[in-house]
C-alpha cells in the first residue's frame, strides 16, 4: 500500500458517529501499517458507535486512546496523534 501513497505530511482522520466504524478503523490500521503519520479526530459519538460495532473499547480520554490504538494496532508512537471533539479548532 506504501507504494501507492505520496510521501507527504500527515494525514487526518475524522470520525463522528455515523455508523461503519469498521471501515474508519481498517482505515486508520493501513495508514498506520504503511507507516504514514495520522492525525486522528474522534467526536464522543464516534467513541459510542466504535463500542457498538466492534469490540474495540476506547478510554474517554484523547491521551488514553491514543495509547490504546498504538498497542493494538502496535505502531511506532510518533506516528499517531489523537484528538478528542474539544480540540478540532
């Protein structure tokens, strides 16, 4: 998939609470396994539809998640950064 992407800065992921988590999740695993930085924006909903739909159980908190996806995806954690809804400005 590397191969595909432009070498260019990071890349944002913006989830809301729209149903289909699974494909913002697969998402969010090829960038991270192809090594791209993602910069990555979780509205509460989204938080309450991944629960729903997936068996993947986010903490509250935007430091907590980020812990929590880099050792289930097991990515370097330089490259993700994760956003709770207060601060997407």
């Amino acid at each position: 998939m590397s191969e595909h992407l432009p070498p260019t800065g990071p890349i944002i992921l913006g989830m809301t609470g729209a149903s289909g988590a699974s494909y913002g999740l697969r998402l969010l695993h090829c960038l991270l396994e192809a090594g791209r930085p993602v910069q990555f924006l979780l509205s509460k909903a989204a938080q309450i539809v991944i629960h729903m739909e997936t068996d993947l159980h986010l903490p509250g908190r935007p430091r907590d998640i980020r812990q929590k996806l880099i050792a289930h995806y097991r990515c370097d954690p330089g490259q993700l950064q994760v956003y709770g809804q207060d601060e997407w400005t």
